[in-house]
C-alpha cells in the first residue's frame, strides 16, 4: 500500500472553508490524516509542497470522452492540468443503449460522432460495442477500460430514444409501448450506476434536422422523469438553446420545469446562465427565471461556461457551419476525401451559392458572421507554407478585393483543405462568470474535452478559474474557484467520496503553484488512428503545468510528466445521501 506526505503546502479544501497550512496524510486509495508539521513515518515519500496550494482534484463536469477513452485512455491533457475526474454521457448522447437492429446502431454511433465531432472511423474500429442495455456497457467499460482518472457517466436519452425507435426516432413521438420501452432501458441504466439521465433540445444535424430528443413530447418525459423519480440521487442534464441557433432557451426550461414540479429530482439546465457578452440581453431574464423555480420547490442548477466561444473553422470534420446554419459551406465538409473537398471550393456555383448563405443564413453571432475575429494562422495551416498568416480574414478578403467566402476557399485551397481559420475568443460577460462562481447552485467548469478534437482543445480550460479570474482579475477568491471545481460539482452529483481535502474521502488531490500554471496554447498532435492505416490529428496542449496530480492515492502526473499510472475507478452516486424524492403532484 503507497504511502504519502504532503509536506508545507497550504490546503484549500473545496468547501469554500478558508485556506490554512497543513500537511496530509495518504495511505491506499484515501486520506487518513490532516494537521500542522506531521512527522514522516517509515516507508512514506514525502512530497514538498511548499509554496504551493494543495486541493480536491478538479472535477471535469461535462465531457465527452464516451468514445474517445477507448483509443486514448492516457486522456491527455488531463492529468497536467489537475483533473481528477470526468462525468461523461452529456448532452443526450451516450455509447449505449444499444438496438439489436445493425442500421439503428450505426444511426447511434454517426449521430455521435457528428454532433461531437469525434472521427467516425475509430469510433467504430476500438469500441467492442458487446453490449446492448446500459448494464453491459458499463460492464464492458470496467473490464477493458483502464484510465488514470476516475469516471462517470449519464445514460443518454438519444441512445435510449434510438435504441427503441431505431429511424422513427427522428421523425415521431414514441408510443405507449416504445415510452415503456425507454423507461425499461432508463432503469436498468440507473440500477447499473448511471448518474442520471442527460437530453437535449438544442441541436440540428447537418440536414437541419431537429435531433431525436427535439421531436419527444411530454409524455415521453413523463415516463422517464417517473423512473428517475425512483432514484434520490438520480440528476437529470439538459441542454437548452439560448443566444445559438433558435434562441427559445426560456420555452425549453419552462416546458420541462412544469414537468419536474412536485418530483424532487436535480435538474442542471446547460445553457440556463449565458456567460458570452453577446448573450448578456438573456442574463437577467434567465437569472430571474431560475430564482423563481428554485421558489416554488425545483432543484435548479444552471450550467455555464467559464470560458469565452471559440473555434477552428474547418472543412475537415466539423458541425460548425451546420449549426450556423449555413449549409451550403456544410456541403463542402460532408465531401468525402481532399480531391471532393477541392472540387468543391473550386466551384463557382457553389461559391456564388456560398456567399448568398453567408450573407443571408448564417446567425449574427457565428464564427462567419465575424471575419475580424477569423485568424489566418501557421497553426491552422495544413502545409504551412500557403499563407498569409498573422492576418484576419476580413484583411485577407480585402486584400484580394473579394467577398469573404471566396477569400475562406482562395485560403483553404492554398493552405490545405485539411487547414483550419482560427476564430479569435468571442468577448466574456466575466461579472456574469462570477455570478454563477458564488451562486451555491450552479454547475461550472463546462467545457466540452474530449470531443470537438480538430475543432478546440477543452482540456486545460480548467485553470482559467484560477489564472483569470483569482489571480490576474481577482474577481473571486481561490476558495471560491476551487469550490466551484471541486466540492460544488461532487455535492450536484451526489459524489461524496470526492471533492474534499477531508480525511476519510478518496485521495484524489493536486498540489500546484499559482504563478506557475497557464493554460498553455493548442497544438496538433497526430496520434488519432484514421481507420485506413494513418494518423489523424487532433488538438491537444503543454502541461499547465501541476507539481503532482493524484488520483485515488496514486500520482498520474508529478514531475512535469504523465506518469503513465490508470488508477481510475468508475463512480457511483450515493442515493443514502440524497433526499427523498417528493411524490409527483
């Protein structure tokens, strides 16, 4: 059994308790001691923490690594930036259940990977997909999954729609028979350990389609909300439209708020505290719709993004221009190889067509709608040699005297039509980031990691709290932000084993200097298998970097390195520690 001391740090608890000095005591998987000047035992290490904070792991409460983690179980760059834990299963989407039926399958698995851009090829190649009910999946993912992080997961209400409906999912309410069907699959997921339930009612596929979870109707929810009902510690996720495509975030909430009154359960409405400085018109409307909720008995907690939007604007695989609703552009991504990709832009009546959509269709607020904040860069180039770089798109348009889609295109086509234009970050609301950081009921450090890998690099987003927003901006206070990475994401989880510097709780913790880390830039990395004998690339960054990062008393990253150790255990929540669920009204 390893032993540690953590020597002359200062601890920061996630309990929102101020900081003091302390040392701590690891033995096995947990924290057996907490004080001042604890004296080294035989066969302990002792690790120096002077100078530097030590805290609970960070909790990466919205990732999508459902996929990812079969071929990329080191989940780099996690364990550098302090992560400790992830929940996966977000935004309705989920690696299981699955239908018998191979083509409803396939529709599972395509509509993962589009709207999460994760390749389709080792989605399909490394997962066993041995399972068809939530159970087998977790048992499959136990067995053959080894990371160095703990784990956790929804079940989605997409994969569970798709699995009953196999293609009608798309097109029509569930009947009677299917709603049981759904509720049969829900409640094995959560006998299983499944966190909760996670849906959405924000996204379109590539052919505007409104997804499957979009066409449910009440009764639908009805059914699942009475089977989550029976399981106190059960959360239920979902992810509203507000300032992105339809804007009707309010309806959403208000549907489903009517829905959830008188049952108990937790709901986290994703998107319910708009945090970008374009959304600001929503804030105060959200904010007193939330308060008047929470007043007449639900358990509401919004969900936001510290971190300002941004993106690489690509045609290699990406839903960006989708769900900006410019398909024409999106033709140029659903085209199969390089050669297609080339004919595509090279085309004028595609480009004239192009233009009319970027000028008429396209939302004010997409990443085309503001060619200023388009950077024309090395990083983005394929071959990087096309250029020009260091200018915006705006510029580069200019300068050739043409309308900005054919400038995208003349670039593309220069660079490497596998190049990406990267969108400067949009301007944050950082008053309405510190807001949701001392509401007691809001879940924080929502950023996306694992998915979206050729587009943005979630992983590392984390320490913004504590870069931007503790120490450069003093906006909140460290105990604050750790809280809000920690303590406040395990209590809306019901995951009391983590989240603490307590002895007794799972040694899951973080030593770090604050004037040490950032959040270091993105690069390419081409360690993503393509299915045809290559290497893709995705986008990853450096190390923050963490003095030590531990999970479950083992440490995954000290030194300035991964240490190549995969402790991670999956989580359950704790339904004794949860209150009742009231009986529906």
């Amino acid at each position: 059994m390893a032993k540690f001391l953590i020597k002359g740090g200062t601890v920061v608890d996630g309990t929102l308790a101020p900081a003091y000095p302390a040392d701590v005591r690891v033995e096995g998987e947990r924290i057996v001691e907490i004080g001042p000047d604890l004296a080294p035992r035989s066969g302990e290490e002792v690790f120096d923490a002077a100078g530097c904070y030590v805290t609970p792991g960070f909790i990466e409460a919205h990732t999508h690594y459902d996929s990812t983690m079969w071929w990329q179980p080191d989940l780099d760059p996690l364990p550098g930036y302090g992560a400790t834990t992830i929940v996966m299963g977000n935004c309705g989407f989920s690696a299981a259940p699955l239908a018998d039926d191979k083509a409803a399958q396939m529709e599972m698995i395509k509509i993962f990977s589009f709207f999460e851009d994760i390749p389709l090829e080792p989605f399909t190649q490394h997962l066993p997909f041995d399972w068809r009910k939530w159970s087998e999946y977790k048992k499959s993912m136990v067995e053959k999954v080894q990371m160095p992080l703990n784990y956790t997961t929804y079940v989605g209400h997409i994969a569970i729609r798709i699995a009953v409906m196999g293609d009608e999912a798309w097109h029509r309410p569930a009947n009677a028979e299917e709603r049981a069907k759904m509720a049969e699959l829900l409640d094995d997921a959560l006998r299983a350990g499944a966190l909760g339930l996670s849906t959405n009612l924000l996204d379109h596929d590539g052919e505007d389609r409104p997804i499957p979870t979009l066409v449910s109707d009440d009764a639908e929810f009805e059914a699942l909300f009475d089977v989550l009902q029976r399981y106190p510690a059960a959360t239920f996720q979902c992810i509203i439209d507000v300032a992105l495509m339809r804007d009707n975030g309010d309806q959403q909430i208000e549907r489903i708020a009517s829905l959830l009154k008188g049952r108990g359960i937790r709901v986290q409405f994703t998107g319910a505290a708009p945090t970008s400085e374009y959304q600001t018109y929503r804030v105060e409307q959200l904010k007193e719709q939330v308060a008047r909720l929470r007043s007449e008995g639900l358990d509401v907690w919004p969900g936001y993004a510290h971190t300002p939007l941004t993106a690489q604007v690509s045609i290699y695989r990406s839903l960006l221009f989708a769900q900006s609703n410019d398909y024409v552009w999106h033709e140029a991504v659903l085209a199969e190889g390089d050669a297609a990709k080339e004919a595509v832009l090279r085309d004028p009546d595609w480009r004239a067509r192009a233009r009319e959509s970027w000028d008429t269709k396209i939302y004010p607020h997409s990443p085309m709608a503001n060619p200023h904040l388009l950077l024309l860069t090395q990083l983005g180039s394929e071959n990087g040699t096309g250029g020009p770089f260091g200018i915006t798109l705006k510029d580069y348009a200019e300068q050739l005297g043409v309308h900005q889609s054919d400038a995208a295109a003349e670039w593309l086509l220069r660079n490497g039509v596998n190049s990406a234009i990267r969108m400067a970050p949009m301007a944050m609301n950082d008053e309405a980031v510190a807001v949701q950081v001392r509401d007691p009921k809001s879940l924080g450090n929502v950023n996306d990691c694992g998915a979206h890998l050729q587009m943005l690099c979630g992983s590392g987003e984390n320490v913004i709290y504590l870069t931007k927003f503790v120490r450069d901006k003093k906006l909140i206070t460290l105990e604050q932000a750790i809280h809000t990475m920690t303590g406040k994401i395990a209590e809306h989880f019901y995951l009391h084993d983590i989240g603490e510097v307590k002895v007794g709780k799972r040694a899951d913790l973080v030593v770090f200097d604050l004037n040490e880390i950032e959040q270091r830039d993105m690069e390419k990395r081409y360690d993503v298998e393509d299915g045809k004998g290559g290497m893709m690339w995705r986008y990853t960054r450096q190390a923050a970097p963490m003095r030590l990062t531990m999970v479950n008393g083992v440490p995954i990253f000290r030194d300035g390195a991964y240490t190549g150790a995969k402790p991670g255990e999956y989580l359950e929540a704790r339904n004794e520690d949860a209150p009742t669920a009231m009986a529906a009204e």
